[in-house]
C-alpha cells in the first residue's frame, strides 16, 4: 500500500447521479497527473468519474476509491488542418466548444449536455439527436490511452489492443482509465442550425413525421405529451435540424456566425420541495412545453438547439430530495411503433406520472461490446421517484426484453443482474477481456455490483 501524501488525501464525498440517487460515501482523489492516477491503483478497489452526468450509481464506488478526472482537463494537440484534438479525458465537450468552435470545429457527436468528458463519452458511449446520420461516440475517437491495473499504459485503436478499444465503448469505466483520447471534430461554418418544428396529433403522425424527416435532416427528436391519453397519445412536437451554413443566416447573426454560448445564470439553488410536480402541475408544463416547440422554426444557437437543460444549473434539483430516474430503452424497428404504443399506453395507467418523453429512431450503426444504440425506436422518460416506481419499471423491463429491446446502462438506476445480462448477451465477451486486463476486479462501481459486471 502506497503511504504516499496524495494517496492519504481521500475526501470522503457524498456522491450521487444526475438522478440525485443513489447517495453514499466515496473516498475521492482529484489526481492531476498520470502518476496520481496510476499511485491510486494501489489503494483499493477504484473507478474514474467525469462529470457525474449519468443518473444513478455509474459513477459511485461506495466506500471505495473514486478518482473524480476533472483537474486532467488539458488540450496536448490540435490539427487545425484536420481537425484532431489529442486532449486529457477529463476534458468536457464544454471545454472544446469554447476553445474550439469560434475556431470553426465542433464536436461530431453530442449528447444532450455539453457537461460531459471524453472519457465519460467514451465510458457510455454516447449517442445524440443525430445518431441515424453519425452513429455513438466511437465513431469520433481515433484512439485513446488508457492506465491498466497492473500500472501500465497503453494505446487502443480499431488496428491496436482492439479489444480494449471496443470493450471500453460502454465500459463503463471499468477496466482502466482512460488517460488521452484523439478526436475528431466536425467543420462548420456557424455555430447556428437550421431548425423545423412539426407538430403531431398521435403516435401514427409523430413516427411517420420521424421517419420522413430523417431523410432530411442530421438532427431530430421528439418531445411526447406525457399526460395525453387516447386517440392522442404520442401527441407530440418533432424537432429537427441541420447545421447552418453562412448563407442561411440573417444579416444580424453573419457578423459573428461562430458565437459561442454565455454560462447559464439560472440556477435551481436549492431541491425543490416534493408536492412541486405532480398531476396538474405536470399537465401545465405539458401545455406550454407543447405551444413553445411548436413555434421552433428558424435559425437557433446550438445552446438552444443540443442542449436546453443547460441553460439552467442544477437543474435536476427541480426533482426534489427524493430525487428521479431517467428510464431510457431501444426496441427493435420490427413491431417497434406497435411496442412504443403498448408501452405509452402502460405508462399512462400506471400511478407513476412521468415528466418529460423523448422519442428517437436510431440508425443502425456499431458501436461498443456494451454500447446501447442499435437500429430502432429510442425512448427516454424522466419519473421523480415515488414507493411505485421501482416495481414499476421491473414491469417495463420486463416488457422491453419480451420485445427485443435493452435498457441504457447509462441512465439505468435499477435493472437487475438476470435481465442486465439477457438484454445484452455479449456481457460474456465482455467478461473475458475484463478477465484479460482486470482479473482482480479492481475497477469496480456500485452499478457493476448491481448488474454483475465482474468476475466472481
Ligand atoms: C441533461 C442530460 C442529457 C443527456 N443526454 C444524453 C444523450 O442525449 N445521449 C446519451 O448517450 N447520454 C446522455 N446523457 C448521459 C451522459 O451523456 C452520460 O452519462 C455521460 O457518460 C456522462 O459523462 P460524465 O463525464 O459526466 O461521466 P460520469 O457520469 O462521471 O461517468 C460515466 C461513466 O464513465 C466512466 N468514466 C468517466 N471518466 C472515465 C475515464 N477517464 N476512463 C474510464 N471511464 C471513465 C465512469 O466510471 C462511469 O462509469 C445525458 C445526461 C444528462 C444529465
């Protein structure tokens, strides 16, 4: 055991997701080098944390190592020519668009925050509004560097240790730490996009606005009424864009096509106290997340655009203590409008109220060993957490993998280990190349306890 003075200096945080769920101890280190970071190997069972965007306990190691990356945030290089960044994974898409965007690049693949690292984009390997166009986040990344548990370091790529490289896209962090990554950015001209917003009666109307739209355009997502009922269920606003070039913008905007966003000012300061969403006021919100989306039609900002969460901090206090799950799946294209339907329709019985619904069609692109994307109907609703939530989403489970499709490990805050493992069957492959470089499980978390991601 190292006695080291860095090594000594555990704080000990309460950690949590997104979700605010679940709370608990961890001893963290805030390592600032590689040194640090491979010191800490030897100390206990250990996983690396980005952001702390997932919403449950992807990122929590009760009562063990935690090694929160975000000081290993530096630029190494940049081909402004090509548009390759080699930076430190702790790096976060907010960090490359203020640097980088007024520049012309930006990244080829975002997900829903710009609060995010690399290594937690590779870690998930994330998906956005253009997965049809540009498949997850490993088809971004060149290759990477990542620290093994026996100390050493090493270069992963398509042609080099590819095993490592494919099994760490959905790896969730747990077989070593990513250290570098090289990326590759998109070229653009504005930071702007050409939005359009369509408004959809029901269900049949919102997928086959989808699936005319994805033919047209690189970005697309559809906002669901969570409270309609019906002949209106999946009422709906499809919004969808393409990245703006010089000559679609107003005058006004072309003096400074490459502006970047300001930080957000709103902030939730405290968590919202329980009663704050319920029925009625879900309804409301509804209502006017309805008559806002469907004015969206013109020229918006990419804040606007990728990520309206953003604009106010904390936003996930608005939950309450009690905190909120995001429960997100795929099924399979076949029977998929028919499956989305049944499963709106068991939502809309159940006593739990949902808040927010965002339907998407995946294209059919590979990603990782434990990547989530697959071709289908992506859905994702937000549940504060009740006493009726928890049964109820093992009635869910059990009703997506009836249905071929799998749950987001990234999201997920309580699959158990038997439907984990049916829901993706090459967690075994996955197993062995754990069992290759990480055969005393040192890297571990409290979400690879929940679903047995380890070797036992
Ligand atoms: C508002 C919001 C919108 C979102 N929208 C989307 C979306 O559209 N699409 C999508 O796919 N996801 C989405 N997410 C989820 C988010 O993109 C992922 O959870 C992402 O992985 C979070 O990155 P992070 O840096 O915060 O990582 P963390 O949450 O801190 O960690 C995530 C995982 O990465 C591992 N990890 C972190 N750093 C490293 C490293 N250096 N080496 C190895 N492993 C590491 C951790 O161990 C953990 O398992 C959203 C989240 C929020 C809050």
């Amino acid at each position: 055991m190292s006695t080291g003075a860095y090594a000594m200096n555990f704080i000990e945080e309460t950690l949590s997701g997104w979700g605010n769920i679940p709370q608990s101890v961890n001893k963290v280190l805030y390592p600032r080098s590689t040194h640090e970071i491979i010191e800490a190997f030897t100390l206990d069972k250990l996983l690396p944390r980005g952001l702390g965007r997932s919403y449950a306990d992807q990122a929590t190691n009760t009562g063990h190592v935690v090694l929160k990356l975000e000081k290993m945030n530096r630029f190494l290089s940049f081909d402004q020519h090509n548009g390759i960044l080699e930076c430190e994974a702790g790096s976060s898409l907010e960090d490359i668009i203020h640097y980088l965007a007024p520049r012309g690049w930006f990244p080829m693949i975002t997900p829903g925050t710009k609060y995010v690292t690399i290594g937690g984009a590779i870690a998930n390997d994330v998906h956005g509004k253009a997965h049809h166009v540009d498949g997850s986040f490993v088809n971004c990344v060149l290759d990477f560097t990542i620290a093994l548990p026996d100390g050493r370091i090493v270069v992963a790529s398509r042609e080099e240790n590819s095993d490592l490289f494919w099994a760490n896209f959905g790896g969730l962090g747990l077989l070593g730490t990513i250290l570098t990554a090289r990326i590759q950015l998109r070229k653009i001209e504005t930071t702007y996009f050409v939005q359009k917003a369509v408004a959809a009666k029901n269900l049949d109307e919102m997928l086959q606005a989808i699936d005319d739209s994805d033919k047209n355009y690189t970005s697309s997502v559809a906002w669901l009424d969570s409270m309609a009922k019906g002949k209106s269920l999946g009422r709906g606003v499809l919004t969808m864009g393409n990245h703006a070039k010089l000559s679609d913008l107003p005058e006004k905007l072309k003096a400074n096509p490459l502006k970047i966003g300001k930080k957000p000012t709103l902030t939730i300061p405290i968590y919202l106290p329980g009663f704050t969403l319920n029925m009625v006021t879900v309804r409301i919100l509804n209502m006017l997340l309805y008559q806002l989306q469907k004015r969206g039609n013109g020229i918006a900002h990419y804040d606007k655009f990728f990520y309206p969460l953003d604009m106010i901090n904390n936003w996930n206090k608005g939950y309450g203590k009690r905190g909120f799950i995001q429960y997100q799946f795929v099924l399979p294209e076949k029977d998929g409008k028919e499956n989305i339907r049944k499963i709106l329709e068991e939502i809309t019985k159940s006593d739990c109220v949902p808040f927010l619904n965002v339907l998407k069609k995946f294209g059919n692109a590979q990603g990782g060993l434990l990547s989530f994307p697959s071709a289908g109907y992506t859905f994702a609703i937000d549940f504060p957490i009740t006493a009726k939530l928890k049964p109820f989403t093992k009635k869910l489970d059990a009703m997506v993998l009836h249905m071929g499709g799998r749950i987001y490990l990234g999201k997920d805050a309580y699959l158990d280990e038997a439907t984990f493992k049916a829901m993706y069957p090459q967690h075994k492959e996955w197993l062995e190349i754990k069992k290759k470089y990480d055969p005393e499980n040192i890297f571990s978390s409290d979400l690879s306890r929940r679903i047995g991601l380890e070797l036992r």
